[in-house]
C-alpha cells in the first residue's frame, strides 16, 4: 500500500466519503498535518507527536469547546471514528485525529494597520472568554514557555547529550550565555549550569498577568473573516501562562521579518489587545521583556534543536534551524 492509499485507509476510520485528494500542510513545526479532499466536503487530518497525551488533549478539548461553542468561536471539532473515539492508533502505535475544515482565513505578514488592530483585539477577547473556563487545562507540553527548563535541557545536552558537535557555534553560545542572566536570577542560572537542581525562581509577572491562554497565538493559528478574528486553529497547547508572554508571541508572528522588527506594527496589535481585553494595563507593562524574552526563548529551543540528535523542529531546509537563530537573537523590543 502506498503512502496516499495509507493515508486514505486512515481517512475511513473517521467518514464513508470517498477521498479525492491528499495533499500535506507544511506550515506546522510540529504535527504532520493533510487536506483531505472528498466530493462534498474537505478535512483536516493530523498525525500526532508520539509523546503526546490523548487524556490530556480530550480533558482539555471538552473545556475549551464549551467556552468557544459558549462565545461564537471557531475551532477544530475532533470528529469520532469507527470505534466511537476521537483517536484512531494505527499499525505502528501514531495517534491521529480528522476534523471538518474551516472555512475561514488565515493571513500572512506584514498585515494592514486594520488586520494589525483586530488581530490584537482578537486575542484580547480570547483570554477574556477564556476566563470562563470550567477548570484549569492540563498542560500537554508542560515546559512550554518555561525558559528555565528549557536552558537546562540544553545545559544537559551540551554536557551529556545526544550532540551534533559539529552544529556547535561558538558565537550563538556566546550570546546565549550572556544573555540568559538577563531572564532567569543569576542563581537559577549558576546552578542549572552546576547541573544541580535550581531553587524556586521569582515570576517575573504579577498575578494579573497569568492567565489561560491559548499557548500558541501565532498569526498562522488565527482565523478571521470580514477582518475579524472568528477563531484559532492548534488548540493542543491551551495552559495557564503569562499572557504578556503570549501577546509578545503573537507580535513576534506578526511584525518580524527575517530579523526586522516594526515597532509601529507592534504598538497598533498592543493597542488592539487593550481594546479586546478588560484590565489588560498589566499584561501591557510586562510587553516589552515579555518579548524580548520569547525571542530568546524560541532562539535557545531552535539552537538546542540544531545541535541535538533528537529533533523536534523540522528543518524547512538546509540551515533553516540556525538561520532562525541567528534571527530571533537579533530581536529586541528597543
């Protein structure tokens, strides 16, 4: 059986309609994700990251469905299989789930000073809907955002890891050792580099600022029509998060371009949050170290991705995981 007769045998565990067309999705970093085509209808079908929780994705899904049903949001709706499960295993143990596409827009950078405002806007009004969550979500990606964790994986790596010496960069390691300090206490720092376990680190942002939050609000997961956001795709990484972090994230999707940040651009998404989000004065003071901070952040993931053995990131071609890097690093709000 060929790849595409595969793919189409794993489509009639969710629906009787015959499959026209299979075509891949490269925009994810991490799922692989299909169109599937039929006669009347088009899907989307996805292969999970093996470690993933199914447990934890359907716990979450039931909450975040009720809040988004509740407020006229668009999302993924998981469909059920043949067995009456929302996950199908094949052969070889990968977890996959379909749902309907939806028809709705996603929008590519640079983006108008009006789709810049809604954008904004539209995530405000997702973290205030969000507050009406049922319960906290589980977390599926438990260190995702979390610096510290992430810095001491790759302290481990450099020291005992599975490492492509021959990735190394001496000048990206350089700046990443100068500048973690500038996010994490210096004696959290000291000891991860000590390769003991680091004392409890101060949170940087103040109770008004952690929040639930969607965990992955980049410009390729919001969906807008008529110029507003409808809705967001990829809602695997929902969690309880500093929301200054997730609107630096957002910007960063929005107004950087290979390593060129339009301020302007990033000041009229802010503006449009703060209209979207009651009381949102706080998540706003935290913004610019918020986004500083995620830069660096996704830049020590990509460099910890380039010289591991065990790769997460899909490497779009040659040097792309470095050129990332390099590019994030160069990033700063002044």
């Amino acid at each position: 059986m060929g790849y595409g007769e595969a793919l189409a045998a794993i489509c009639r565990q969710f629906t009787d309609a015959p499959v026209t067309g299979i075509e891949a999705v490269s925009e994810g970093h991490i799922n692989d994700t299909f169109f599937v085509k039929t006669p009347a209808v088009r899907y989307v079908l996805q292969r999970l990251q093996r470690k993933t929780d199914p447990v934890k994705l359907l716990y979450n899904y039931e909450l975040y469905s009720e809040v988004c049903e509740a407020n006229r949001l668009l999302y993924p709706k998981w469909m059920r299989n043949v067995n009456g499960t929302y996950f199908y295993t094949d052969a070889e143990g990968q977890l996959w789930r379909m749902y309907p596409y939806i028809d709705a827009e996603t929008l590519q950078a640079p983006l108008t000073k009006e789709q810049l405002f809604a954008c904004g806007q539209g995530l405000g009004k997702l973290h205030q809907a969000l507050t009406g969550l049922a319960a906290e979500p589980k977390p599926v990606y438990p260190i995702l955002h979390n610096l510290e964790a992430y810095y001491e994986k790759y302290v481990t790596l450099l020291s005992d890891g599975p490492l492509h010496a021959e990735n190394r960069k001496a000048a990206i390691e350089e700046q990443i050792h100068e500048r973690i300090g500038l996010f994490l206490a210096e004696n959290v720092t000291a000891a991860i580099e000590r390769g003991e376990q680091p004392p409890a680190q101060v949170k940087d942002s103040d109770s008004s600022d952690i929040r639930v939050i969607h965990g992955d609000a980049k410009l390729s997961n919001i969906l807008f029509r008529d110029g507003s956001v409808v809705g967001m795709l990829d809602w695997d990484t929902v969690m309880t998060g500093s929301a200054s972090e997730e609107l630096a994230d957002c910007i960063r999707s929005c107004c950087v371009n290979r390593g060129s940040f339009d301020r302007a651009a990033a000041d009229e998404l802010a503006a449009g949050y703060q209209s979207g989000m009651p009381g949102a004065e706080a998540v706003l003071s935290h913004l610019p170290k918020a986004f500083d901070k995620i830069n660096f952040e996704l830049a020590l993931r990509y460099y910890t991705d380039a010289i591991s053995k065990v790769k997460v990131f899909k490497e779009r071609y040659p040097g792309y995981r470095l050129e990332r890097v390099r590019e994030l690093l160069g990033v700063t709000w002044r």
